[in-house]
C-alpha cells in the first residue's frame, strides 16, 4: 500500500450547515449529488451525510457522542495566524475545546471543534518547515539524534 490520503470524508448531520461553516474559514468545494468535494492540497476533504458514510462503510453508526479518536490538524507559518484561524472558525461556529498556548515541542496550538464534533487542531511547529504551497513534509527525526 503506497503512504498516502486521497480523501478524508467527514461525516456530517446537515451538509448545507457544514459546507457554510467550511466556506467561512475561506475553503471552497463543489456539492455533488449531496456531497461536497473540497480540494486541499494533495487531497480533497469530503463532506457527507453521516448516515450514508456509515452505511457506505457497512456500518451501524451510535452517533457522535464523545471523542472519536481523531483530529485533523492544519499546520500555518505564525503563532499569529494560528490565533487568526481559530477566531474565524470561532466566529463560523466552532467549538473551542482547548485554547491556543505554548506547546512541549515549542510551538503553538489551539483545538477547535467543528459544528458536528470534528476535532481541528492548528499549530505552529517551528520544526516542521512549510513549502509556499503549504504542504508540510515531515523532518528526518533520526538525523536529529
């Protein structure tokens, strides 16, 4: 299996309510058949129904409650802007469920949660350098030792 994502899908209540929020944070998709495809660097962000990604999976879905174990995380240049986006997601509707502060790596990052659960974190990691596309490659740790 090659190391890569091609689509992350986000499993959504109301997709109308989701594309709107994501459209106030500046990204833009195009809705098909009651999804929208949203292109994010080398790979999309899919928003979906929550019940047709469950039954798409062969699944029974219990709903959202609690952490479902995973976040999504966007990488930006500046402790500023990492201010900068969670106040615009803030003011889209989010959720902040841990503050921006100083990180044990050095950094800075704050966590937010979309209007269905989806977890986001933002960070500046002064480690991870970040091409003028915006694609992060991660360091060779072992050169570091």
């Amino acid at each position: 299996m090659e190391q890569r994502i091609s689509l992350i899908t986000l499993g959504v209540a109301d997709v109308a309510r989701a594309k709107a929020f994501y459209e106030q944070l500046g990204w833009q998709g195009q809705e098909v058949e009651e999804t929208v495809f949203i292109q994010a660097g080398g790979l999309a962000l899919v928003l979906w129904g929550r019940d047709k990604l469950a039954a798409d999976a062969g699944i029974d879905d219990p709903g959202s409650a609690g952490f479902g174990g995973m976040t999504l995380a966007q990488n930006v240049r500046s402790r500023a802007e990492v201010d900068e986006v969670i106040a615009t997601a803030t003011k889209a509707g989010a959720t902040v469920t841990k503050p921006a502060e100083e990180t044990f790596y050095g950094g800075y990052a704050g966590y937010f949660a979309d209007p269905d659960g989806h977890l986001w974190e933002i960070a500046w990691n002064p480690g991870f350098t970040l091409a003028e596309d915006g694609s992060l490659t991660v360091p060779d740790f072992s050169a570091m030792n």
